[in-house]
C-alpha cells in the first residue's frame, strides 16, 4: 500500500476560521475550511450534480428548538452548494437533506503549517 502524500495548504495563521483554501493535489481539487473547531477538507465536488461545491456559502444552520422558536447555530460549520443550494456538515461530510456525503481528506497540522493527506 503506497503512503499518502501530504499536500502543504497555508499557514495556520493564513487561514482564520470562516476562512477556506482551495488547492489542487493528486489530480483532485479539495477545499479547505477553518470552522472554529477543526480545520476539514472535503472533495470539491457535488455529490448531487458536480458543482464545485467548495466554492458555496459558509454558514450555519437552525439548530432543533421549542415550536415557534428558531436558534442558529454551527457557524462556518455548514457549506452551501452554490448551484442548488445543497448543505453539507463539514464535519461528517453529511448533507442535511439527503443520504449523500462528500468525501473528505485527513488533515495534518505541523507547527503552523496545515497539509491535506491525498
């Protein structure tokens, strides 16, 4: 089994939370996402039409609540596809909606450096 290449992303201080990268590794483009609480990085790809999903909104999301209340929550946790608005949990990779994932990378922090495992 041959080792996976680690790609260098940025600086960890170059990309603040709410922040992505996207870059180009092994054939594939792959974003990168600064959450707040981990840094993620998923295929830039759609899993319902291909669109480059990395490029969709960053946001969050209703969080469940009493009838007639609504409280957001998971900030910059939540990625909009910009072509028909699909929304996947950067954390799993799980859409909201519908049973499909994206596929994610490891991700290696060293110092302050950051690196996608492809």
């Amino acid at each position: 089994m041959a080792a996976k290449a680690q790609v260098y992303v940025a600086k960890k201080s170059e990309l603040p939370v709410g922040g992505r990268r996207i870059v180009e590794a092994a054939g594939k483009s792959i974003g990168v996402f600064n959450t707040g609480a981990q840094i993620v990085a998923v295929l830039n790809l759609c899993p319902h039409e291909f669109a480059p999903v990395c490029k969709g909104q960053l946001g969050g999301t209703t969080l469940p609540s009493k009838p007639g209340e609504f409280i957001w929550g998971r900030e910059n946790e939540i990625l909009r596809c910009p072509w028909h608005g699909w929304e996947f949990d950067l954390h799993t990779g799980e859409c909201l909606t519908d049973r499909r994932k994206l596929r994610r990378f490891p991700v290696v922090l060293r110092e302050d450096a950051v690196y996608v495992e492809v």
